[in-house]
C-alpha cells in the first residue's frame, strides 16, 4: 500500500519533472530563436530584459552587441570612405594654388616682352612652384597611404640613437643655413619598437618645424627620458611658440599656425608625424610657452623584457 | 535561468574571510559560544526529560502502559489481536517467601513474568542486570535490595539460596527449596519493601492455584499518547467486569507537566542566548561592513549586484558557522558528557540516577538556532552591503557625523559623550549586551545565593540527628531502641536534647459521616480502587496508628502551622489531634475512639484492648503521620499512650546536639545503630554535604554560563572600542595637530570607557535588577525555600572587572595607534 | 537646490576618444557618475548603447554597469584582496563569462603588467595600479571605457605613461573612451574636447581630428 503510493508519487514527480524541463527547453529555445532573428535582421530592438542576472538576458546582451558592431562595421567603412574623399578634396585644394601660379608664371612668360632678369626671376619662381608641388605630392601620397593602411609599418625593436641622428642629419642643411645648432643630451641607446624610416621621417618633421619657426642662432636640443612604459623623446626649439588654443589644432591635416601664416609650410608635418607615431602605438604631445620654447615629446613603447 | 556566476562570490568570500583575521576569530567565538551555550541548554533539557521519564519507568517498574488481573484465556486471546495492543506480557506471584527476623519488615514473593513480560516490559525498568532470567526450575533472579534483605550483598552467579515459601500465600502450605542464582538487577521499584524473587516458568508450572488467583496480563499499547483512550476501549473490547481489576500504570498518569516551568525557564535562556548571540555577531559584522564601505561600494561599481553582495557576506558567516558551530557543539558535547550528569543529581530533579540524553535533536537543534541566530544577525549587514551607493562609498572616510568645531576648547568628557552617542544604534549595542551580560550574571548568581544550603535544610530538617526503626510496620517488629539503645544515646557526645516518639496500632471508631471521605482517598491510594470495599469492610480494617509526642515537642513542631492547640490540655491527655495536612477531610469529627491493638508475635490474630473515647482537639503536622493504613494517625501525649500499652514501641528519636558536636554525633551514632537494618538514620550533616555539592554546581554552571555572556558584551564592548579608535586614527590625528594635548585625547578615550561603564551600571542596577527579581519570584515557585539573596560580592567583583575592562582598553588601542608619529599618522590613508 | 549639470547634450560615437575638461567643482564628475550609470539625472536622460538608464533599478544599473561599462579611476579602486589578474577578470567572472584569454593576454601584455599577474595591488606602484585599472576596465570590451582623472594620483612621468596606455585602447581596441581631466595637456590625445565650467558645457572643441 505505502509502496504502491510513494511508486506513484515518484512516477508523477518524475512525469511532472519531464514536462515542466520539456516547457523550460521549449521556451528556451523560442527565446534563443527569436534573438538569431533579430541579429539576421539587424535590429537591435530586443524584447528581452537585458539587465537581469540570468542567462537569457546576457544572451541578449551579445546578441545586441553583435547587432551593434556589425553596423559600427558600416559606419566605419563609410567613414572611411569619407576620408578618402575629404583627402581628395584637400588634395585638389592644395594643388591649386601651386598650379595656378605656375600656369600664371607660363602665361606671362609665353606673352613675352620680359626683361632677361625678369624672365630669369619668374622661371625660379616655376622652379620653386614645381619643387613645392613635388614635394605635396610625396607628402599627399605618404599621407593617404598611411592614413587608409595601404603601407602598414612595422615596429620592430631597433637603437633609438640610430633614429635620431638620421633625422638630424636630414635637417642640418636648413640649419646650418641659419646657424641654429643641434644638440643632444647625452643618453642610453635603447631598443624601441619603431619603425625606423617612418620614425626618422616623423622626427625629421618636427626638426623642420623648429629649424623654420626658430630665429636664426638659436638652438634645439633633443633629450630622451626613459619611463615604465615608453621611453619619451623631447624636442625642445626657442621659437614662436604656440597658444595653448592651438595645441591640438596643430596636428591636423593642413592645419597653419596663426602667428606662422607668413611662413611657408603646408600644414602637414605634425599630422603625418602624429599618424606616424600612432600607427606604432606611440604619440605625440606638445607643451608650449608662447615666445620661449616649444617642446614636442614624442612616446614610443619601449621592448618588451 | 540563473546566471552562472558564483564562483567568482565564492573566491571573494575567501579572500575577504583571510583578510580578516580578527573579525573572524570574534565571529567564530560568538558562533561557537552561541552553539555551546544553545547545546548546553538544550543538552539540560532533554536530559532533565529524559531522567524524569526513566525515573518513572524505573519507580513504576515496568514499560507496560495497562494491566488486567486475571485474565480469562479467552481474554487473553482477544488481547493479542487487538490492534491498538502492541504486546502483551502475563506473570504472576508464585509464593510467598516466609520472612526471617533479619528481614525487617519486608515481604518478598517469588514470581514469575513470561519472556515478553521480562524483556519487554521488567528489564527495560530495571538496570546493572547481571545473569539471565531463569530457565531451570531452580533457578532464580533477584533484585539487589532482595538480596540485600536475604543478607546476601555479594552475590555470585550460581550461589545457592535456600528459602522457604508458601504457594499462593497459603500459610499452611510452606514449602524449602535451596535455588540457584541465575542473575540479578537493580530495580528502583517504590515498592522495595515487597521486592521480587524471580523464578523460572518451569518453577512456576507447578502452581497452578497461584496462576489462577495472581495472574496478571501486562499491556502495551501502539501510541503512547493515546494510553486512556485504548484503555478505555480495552475494557469496552475485553468486557470487563467492574470487580475484575484492571488499571493503567502509575507512570502513565503523571505526565510532563510538572517540568513545565522549567523547561520554560530553560527556554527563556535559549532565547537570552540567542539574543546575545545576535547582538555580538550583528555587531562584529555591521561594524566591519561599515568599515569596508569603500570595498562594497567599489564591487558594486564593478557590477556586482545587490543579491550578489548579499551573499558576499552571508557567505562569509555561513563559512565562519561550518567552523564555528562543529566546535561550539563539540564544546556542548562535552560539557554534556562531564557537568550535566552531575548537574541533574546534584539538583535532585531525579532520584533514580541521571540519564544523560545524546539525542541528536539536542546538536543538530543547537547548530540550527545557531545557524539561525548568525544569519539574522548577517541579515542587516548583508542589507547595508548590498544597498551601498557607488557614489558615495567613494566618498567614505569612517566618520559618520563630522564634528570638528572647536574641539581643542571642549572638555574631554562632553566630547566623550558626544563621541558615544554619536553612533547611537553602536552605543546601544554595546549597552545592551554589556547589560545582558551582567543581569544574566546577576540573576545566576542571586538564585545561588538564594538557594542558600542552611534555610533548605532547616525547612527540612528540624533536627540534628533523627533515627527510625524500620521494623516498626512488619509482622515482627525488632524494637531495636532497647534501654540499653537508649542509654548509649543519652551518652552521646554535646547531647542537648533527645524526643522519642512512640507509635502504637489501634482501631479507630468508624462513621461514614466522620470519615468517610478520608477513607475513600486511602483506598483509592493504597489499592487503587483495585478491590472493592464494603462500608463494613472498612470499619473492620479501620486500622491506623496512635503516636505519642511530647507536648513541648509538640509546640516545636507546630510553629509552623497556624493552628493553636490547646498543649497543656494535650499534656494531660484530654485531648487528641489528627496529623494531616488536609484538615478539609475531617470536617465533623469531634469524638474518637480508640481501641488499643497489640500484634502477637505470630502477626496474627491482634489482641484488641478496651476502647476508649477521646475529644478531638486540633491537627497535629502530616510529618508525625505514619503512612500505609486505612485509618488517619492519632496524636496523643506520650504519658496518655503509655497509660494505653503494655510497653509502646519507639517509632524514632529525634536528637539534638551542641554546634560543633555534630561529626561527633554522627560517628558515635553509627557506632551504636551498628549495621541493625532496622535503623534508618537521617541526618542534617550528611544532607548538608550534598546540599552544598548542588549549590556548588549550580554556581559553577550558571555562574559559567553567565560569565561567558559577560564575556561577549566586554568582546563586544572591545570590537566596538577597537574600531571605533582605529576608524578615527586621522580624527584623532588631526585633533592633536590643531593643538589638542595627547594628554587631553587619552581623557577624552578614558572617558567614552568610563561612559560605557557607568551607563551600564545604572541601567542593571534599576532594569537589571528589577529583572532579577522577577526571576528569582519565578525561580521560587519551583524552590519554595529560597530566600533572596543579593550576591554583593561576585555582582561587585564583575562591576569591577567591566570598569576596568572599560577604562584599560581604549587606553591600550589609542597606545597602539599612536605609536606612529603625527606626521605619519596625518598623512597616512585609511 | 545646487545644479551640479544643467543643459548638458553630449553624444559620443562608437570609438570616439572624448575629454572633457573642467576645474574641479564643475560637475564633470556628476556627469561621468550618470554615465556609468552610478548617479541618475533628475531630468533629462541618459542613453547608453539603446540603453534607457532612467527609472533602472539598484540591481538593472548594476548589470548595465559590468555588461557595458568599464571604470578607470582617480584612485585606481582596485580589490585589495585580489591579485592583478584576478582584478582584471572580476567584471567578466561577475557575469559568469567565460575568459577570453588570448584577448586578456593581449591586454595584460600591452599595458606592461606580464609579469605581474599574482602581485595584489598594495605591491604595486600607482602607475602599475592605474594600468591594471585600465586592463580591467577593457577585460569585459565594454562599450565605454570611463576614466575620472585618470592621472589624478600620479606623478608626470608615469602620467604620460597611463595616458600612453589609453591612447593605445583607443587606436588600437577602438574602444570608446569619456575621459575627464583638468589638465589640458592630457586632454590634447583626444579625438574631441568638451570644457565644463558650473555643470555647463562651455565649449566643444575638436581634437587632432
């Protein structure tokens, strides 16, 4: 009697225990069917909770993260896109003027009845007009290549000292034209992870920069600092300086200093030596005192141990 | 679904658990000693249960729950198929041993109990049972007090025992036979005076007159709550006759009910336990979730839910119950195993030894109410954890209300008390426990003290030295208090005064109207109301007994009750009194007459004397009563009983002796009674030193008990300081840099200690021992002879210990503290 | 009443790098506090990811918080009773995921702490600490990394150093990351730069980009 009826109860426990798992797995995977649906959608409007402790809602949660990075994929490419294009245009802006004057040096030459020392002046002029054109043209290219990825550098651990002193000497021409002398702080020669022709192209920037913006007989000093993680590589020049309001300014594309307008430059330096040091898991910084000196520090990660 | 992360609480519990050591061991102390104290409790409990039960198992002699005299076999039968009657056990009285004068007064029989019977229902009441039950027909078994009585006080398997017997209790028929001892056993039956021989089915066959006058069929029923109802259908089913005896046994009568108020006082202490232990592991936890406000707060910035902050810490207390609870009830164990046993005999709850109960209800009862106890004392905790603000943990330094105006001007001891109050529900804790355990100490202590050895044995004893001759009620009584018995005693060492009194039989004059009531309370208590009794029956065997008493003594005995009695007119014997302590029997007596009865040295066949008539004149106390007959005890003079017999038997003699003589007097006491079985001697002395024992008991116990509630509200007091000194380590700080003199920080620690102190002084001195009080008139209800006593000296020394407890500790944590220089200890973070 | 924000409108995109910039008092704090989810507007609202913050209770903050938030902060709040990794992989554990470790590993490296995964915090620097901070804000790929004055407690060596860290998160994760300072220095890294004065946005100004 007593067993016939705990026989019974564990039938109908067990029965009642089937069914109610059957119902959980059903709902279960209607839940788990209806999340597939809306990431095959690409709605990230889910009717699940999705900040409850429980497994469905985290369920939900990645579903809707998927949704998300998927469309943050198209905004990227679009963006992207976006770039190529406003580079173009820039490209185009910045050709201009260099290929207008040109043509207008042409006209006047090719209308004739100019002096020999004008003739003279003008076809320097052409010179310098095409030499500045070429010298976009490199710069464009390095910069569009850069900033879509068709170059990819590559870090590797290399002597900082090396580096330096190749960037250096592809300033000391300009320099010693205007007698302003460059000296480093002695310092360890450590391996860096950097990409060497790009780096010295980068610091070979920021050393035109100074040498242009210095007044002739000045100086630049270079010093390096080791920290935990980077090891940091300072610029310092005496020169115009720039306004804290600017700081960041300058190292956009095509961006020109107020106080340098009168200089000649394109206002692409700082923007490719920042792209430059980003793409190698470094940066740039700029701290300034108007008229007094100007540091740029760069950062590049020191090798692993 | 529930999410699936544990694990990740559970390694967090771990971690917070190793670092903190401290908490932990106060944690696990307050777990344990809350597990001890419930085990201990409950351990008491179960075993004053369990000791009352076997108690009346073993008084009443037998597990049966009914009996049916003689029994038909057709009854017999039935019962068997009865099936609310688990089983049934028959037995009867053989014969009856014929007594030899060193038996005293007792009777024996031999009597024979069938293998259900003994096994089932005999052996379980008895214990030390040596042997086995007989087999052969000259076998038998004996209880010790039997063997005692046979003179027989080592006995040995296989020993022989001659005895002589009449079958059936027929006189003429008397019988020798030398049996085999078989066994024997320890029986706490009432009635040792008619102990039993146990003799072999085999023996018993022969007798078949016995069997069919004695047989009688023990019953056990199924349930044993339901004993009066099956009873009542057993009559119904068997149809009983009503002059066919049948009847539920004694120990079925008497339920729990008399334990009552102690289990109730015994419960009431669980829960001052339980109390006590909340408030100590609540405490230890707020304070330390108060103080890793920041770690919460952070977690929960992280992600970590409220529920799951909840079980952070519930975890954390069920971790410190798995180590605390085991060794809280191993303690409990043991002090089970060692002071309980002890505790039940020296309390004199039972008289037949102490059973100590190991039901695992006590252990898993105890680890339940403390596992409970701790997580309601986590539950407010795991609630603040759990409802920290991100936001403003971040911000959290330890100090709840700032209170920095000019502080270097204040007196240290308002700031003390601003510095006390300033987290009121932390004072109030500390308070309260500190409070509990003090009333707790308190009240163990006073109903010690009151419970004083010297008022109990007054009320009990009235004298010295009281010797009783034994033999007194038996066929032939010994009359060991001779001339020579008497003149030994009048020679005792520091004598100062010794009171005989004698003791008669007599037949009193019977009327329904005068004593009809009396006598059907006697039957209903001597037979049970077994037998049935004529109103001539009883006239007949209206039997009782004359006792003479001095009337001085008389007077002595007599103060306590209000009754005045006239004595000089008792002295003269023109009065007589009835000792009763239920005057409501004898509301219409005024005349009685006395018939003089002197037994022959046979036993039998008593020579009646005249009867004479004598005026009722009061009641005399129910200790002068002489229990065991029909009729109630007549008091007399002892001029006027003497007048009345030849030469009156001295029932006993009270004695008196000079302070100090009293070692003595025992010891020449015992030298003169020798081993005559037939003096029993009472004596306050020997009382005196059991009495002590329980009282030592009690204080050791209690006193243990309440001490360690001292113990938890002074650990609690010192968690609470320590913390409070450590949270304020840059409070203090920067109160001695703004120019506050160290000298002045200290008084102002002193004075929060002395705060603490004095506020619990005043709140056990009114509340406290108001409650007190309250206990002991509680406590007087069970222990009638206690008078309170108030222990001045143990409540003085604990005062002392928690002033001083209350003054050294903030002393010594500021001490440890300011060990760091102030620049140190300004500049360093939490 | 005390505004501690008033008429605050901010959307940040996906991979954004934003710093907003105030003198302490400014409300900038509040405002991270309510995007994280840790403090709610009394109006206005607060949209993380289609996430409604407002009228979310205790426990739905708290989930939002380890399922899309991760925390840098001035005083690095690391649990000091868990060692490095553990530290780092806490928010993961919280919500019973399983370790990615390759990417944890990616972390771990990149932000220097290798050989430190079974140190506890307390043997750590503040540079070190800041750095397991971020490597545990970043464990969980949240989609927002909150940093309050991340460089608050360090010195301008190691500083430069954490900075460095978060710039990397941001090229190289392109995780989205609010950064508040008040050194205009450090905020120059940021792809956009919004200035708080009295719980008001003052100026919005572009970073490098």
């Amino acid at each position: 009697m007593v067993l016939a009826m705990t026989i019974c109860l564990a039938a109908l426990c067990c029965v009642l225990s089937v069914f109610l798992s059957w119902r959980y797995i059903q709902k279960t995977y209607a839940a788990i069917d209806t999340i597939f649906d809306s990431i095959l959608a690409q709605k990230a409007g889910l009717s699940f909770e999705t900040e409850l402790d429980s497994r469905l809602s985290k369920l939900t949660h990645k579903a809707i993260k998927i949704v998300q990075m998927n469309s943050a994929d198209v905004v990227q490419l679009g963006q992207e896109k976006q770039t190529i294009q406003s580079l173009l245009s820039d490209m185009s802006h910045q050709m201009k003027t260099p290929l207008s004057s040109i043509s207008m040096y042409i006209d006047l030459l090719l209308e004739g009845n100019l002096s020999s020392g004008e003739q003279r002046e003008f076809f320097t002029r052409i010179k310098a007009g095409t030499e500045k054109l070429g010298w976009l043209m490199d710069s464009l290219i390095k910069m569009s290549r850069l900033e879509v990825g068709a170059i990819e550098l590559a870090p590797v651990p290399a002597g900082i000292k090396q580096t330096i002193s190749d960037s250096i000497s592809m300033v000391l021409a300009a320099a010693a034209k205007k007698n302003i002398s460059i000296q480093a702080e002695p310092f360890m020669d450590t391996p860096l992870l950097h990409d060497r022709k790009w780096t010295v192209e980068a610091m070979a920037n920021v050393l035109e920069n100074a040498v242009k913006y210095s007044e002739a007989n000045s100086k630049i000093c270079i010093s390096v600092e080791a920290l935990p993680l980077y090891t940091k590589i300072n610029f310092t020049d005496h020169g115009v300086g720039i306004a804290p309001e600017e700081w960041n300014s300058i190292f956009k594309r095509f961006y020109r200093g107020k106080n340098v307008k009168m200089t000649d430059g394109a206002g692409l330096g700082l923007y490719l030596a920042s792209l430059i040091l980003e793409k190698q898991g470094g940066y740039i910084l700029v701290d300034s005192e108007p008229n007094k000196d100007t540091t740029f520090s760069m950062f590049l990660q020191n090798c692993k141990k | 679904m529930k999410n699936n992360n544990t694990a990740v609480i559970h390694r967090l519990i771990r971690r917070n658990l190793k670092a903190n050591r401290k908490r932990n061991f106060f944690l696990v102390a307050a777990i344990a000693l809350t597990t001890l104290l419930l085990g201990s409790i409950f351990s008491i409990g179960f075993s004053i249960l369990d000791s009352v039960k076997m108690e009346q198992l073993r008084l009443s002699g037998t597990t049966a729950h009914a009996a049916v005299g003689r029994p038909t076999a057709s009854q017999l039968e039935q019962l068997k198929q009865l099936p609310y009657v688990k089983s049934v056990g028959t037995g009867y009285q053989v014969a009856d041993i014929r007594n030899t004068p060193e038996m005293g007064g007792a009777y024996l029989f031999l009597h024979f109990f069938d293998k259900t019977d003994w096994e089932q229902f005999r052996a379980p009441a008895n214990t030390d049972i040596m042997g086995d039950y007989p087999q052969a027909e000259d076998e038998i078994m004996a209880s010790r007090g039997a063997l005692d009585l046979l003179g027989i006080h080592e006995p040995v398997v296989g020993m022989e025992i001659p005895l002589s017997y009449c079958p059936g209790g027929e006189e003429n028929d008397l019988q020798n036979k030398t049996f085999r001892l078989s066994g024997w056993f320890t029986s706490y039956s009432l009635m040792t005076q008619t102990d039993s021989l146990l003799v072999s089915e085999a023996f018993a066959e022969k007798f078949e007159a016995s069997r069919e006058k004695y047989l009688a069929a023990d019953i056990l029923f199924v349930e044993e709550k339901q004993v009066s109802e099956y009873f009542e259908r057993l009559k119904l089913d068997l149809d009983i006759p009503a002059d066919q005896a049948a009847a539920v046994s004694q120990s079925n009568e008497r339920g729990e009910e008399a334990q009552v108020p102690m289990l109730l006082a015994l419960g009431a202490v669980a829960v001052f336990f339980i109390l006590t232990g909340y408030l100590l592991i609540y405490n230890v936890l707020y304070i330390s979730v108060s103080r890793d406000v920041r770690f919460y707060g952070l977690l929960k910035t992280l992600g970590t839910t409220p529920k799951q902050l909840k079980r952070l810490v519930v975890g954390q207390i069920l971790r410190l119950c798995m180590i605390g609870i085991p060794i809280g009830a191993s303690a409990a164990f043991l002090f089970s195993v060692i002071a309980i046993p002890a505790a039940i005999g020296a309390w004199k709850f039972v008289s037949t030894g102490a059973v100590l109960s190991f039901s695992p209800i006590i252990y898993f009862g105890a680890a339940a109410f403390a596992l409970c106890t701790s997580l309601l004392g986590a539950f407010l905790p795991a609630k603040k954890a759990a409802e920290v603000s991100p936001v403003e943990a971040q911000k959290f330094t330890g100090i709840s209300r700032p209170h920095l105006h000019r502080p270097a001007h204040g007196k240290p001891y308002k700031m003390a008390l601003r510095n006390i109050f300033r987290n009121r529900k932390r004072a109030a804790v500390v308070l309260l426990s500190l409070f509990l355990g003090i009333t707790a100490f308190t009240a163990v202590t006073t109903l010690a003290y009151s419970m004083g050895v010297d008022q109990y044995i007054d009320s009990l004893y009235q004298n010295d030295f009281v010797l009783y001759d034994q033999s007194l009620f038996s066929d032939q009584p010994a009359q060991p208090f001779d001339d020579s018995f008497m003149e030994q005693i009048a020679a005792l060492p520091g004598l100062e005064s010794c009171h005989t009194l004698l003791q008669e039989y007599m037949q009193l004059g019977y009327s329904p109207e005068e004593f009809g009531e009396y006598a059907e309370s006697r039957l209903e208590k001597l037979y049970e109301g077994k037998e049935a009794f004529t109103e001539e029956d009883i006239r007949k065997s209206f039997i009782g007994f004359l006792v003479g008493i001095d009337g001085m003594e008389l007077t002595e005995l007599q103060s306590a009750a209000d009754q005045k009695i006239d004595i000089s007119a008792f002295d003269r014997g023109e009065i007589a009194l009835i000792a009763t302590d239920n005057p409501a029997y004898f509301p219409r007596v005024s005349q009685l007459h006395v018939t003089p009865m002197e037994l022959s040295t046979d036993g039998e066949n008593p020579s009646h004397g005249t009867e004479v008539q004598i005026p009722f004149g009061g009641f005399a106390p129910q200790s002068l009563e002489s229990d065991g007959s029909l009729a109630p005890t007549i008091v007399v003079s002892k001029s006027f009983l003497s007048s009345l017999y030849h030469s009156p038997a001295i029932r006993e003699i009270r004695i008196d002796v000079a302070d100090g003589y009293e070692k003595q007097a025992l010891e020449a006491l015992k030298q003169i009674s020798g081993n005559n079985s037939a003096i029993r001697r009472v004596s306050k002395i020997e009382a005196v030193s059991v009495m002590s024992g329980a009282r030592t008991v009690m204080l050791v116990l209690g006193g243990g008990a309440a001490l360690l509630l001292a113990f938890v509200g002074i650990l609690n007091f010192i968690n609470v300081m320590s913390m409070d000194i450590t949270v304020r380590k840059m409070e203090l700080a920067i109160l001695e840099s703004i120019g506050m003199e160290k000298r002045k920080v200290r008084r102002m620690l002193l004075f929060e200690g002395l705060g603490y102190a004095v506020m619990t002084l005043l709140l056990s001195a009114t509340l406290g021992n108001g409650a007190v009080y309250g206990i002991f008139t509680l406590f007087k209800l069970q222990v009638d002879y206690a008078t309170f006593t108030y222990p001045i000296l143990p409540v003085g020394l604990v005062f002392l210990m928690i002033f001083t407890v209350c003054l050294i500790v903030p002393e010594i944590i500021y001490r440890s503290i300011a060990k760091a220089t102030l620049i140190e200890r300004l500049r360093e973070k939490e | 009443m005390v505004r501690a924000l008033d008429g605050v409108n901010l959307t940040v995109e996906t991979g954004e790098f934003v710093a907003v910039v105030g003198q302490s008092g400014s409300g900038k704090s509040t405002l991270l506090h309510m995007l994280g989810g840790l403090d709610q507007p009394t109006s206005g609202y607060v949209v993380v990811e289609g996430h409604e913050l407002n009228g979310m209770s205790d426990e739905q903050l708290t989930i939002f918080r380890r399922r899309n938030i991760g925390f840098v902060f001035q005083n690095y709040n690391l649990v000091p009773i868990l060692n490095v990794y553990e530290n780092i992989v806490l928010p993961i554990e919280l919500d019973g995921n399983t370790i990615d470790t390759d990417f944890v590993s990616e972390i771990v490296n990149t932000l220097g702490l290798d050989g430190k995964r079974g140190n506890f915090p307390n043997e750590l620097s503040g540079g070190q600490q800041q750095r397991v901070a971020i490597a545990r804000a970043l464990a969980t790929k949240p989609s927002i990394l909150l940093a309050d004055e991340p460089t608050g407690n360090l010195d301008s060596k190691t500083s430069q150093d954490v900075l460095g860290v978060l710039k990397l998160t941001s090229t190289q994760f392109h995780q989205t990351i609010i950064m508040i300072t008040h050194n205009e220095q450090i905020a120059q890294l940021a792809d956009r730069i919004i200035h708080i004065e009295d719980g008001k946005m003052i100026r919005e100004g572009c970073g490098r980009r």
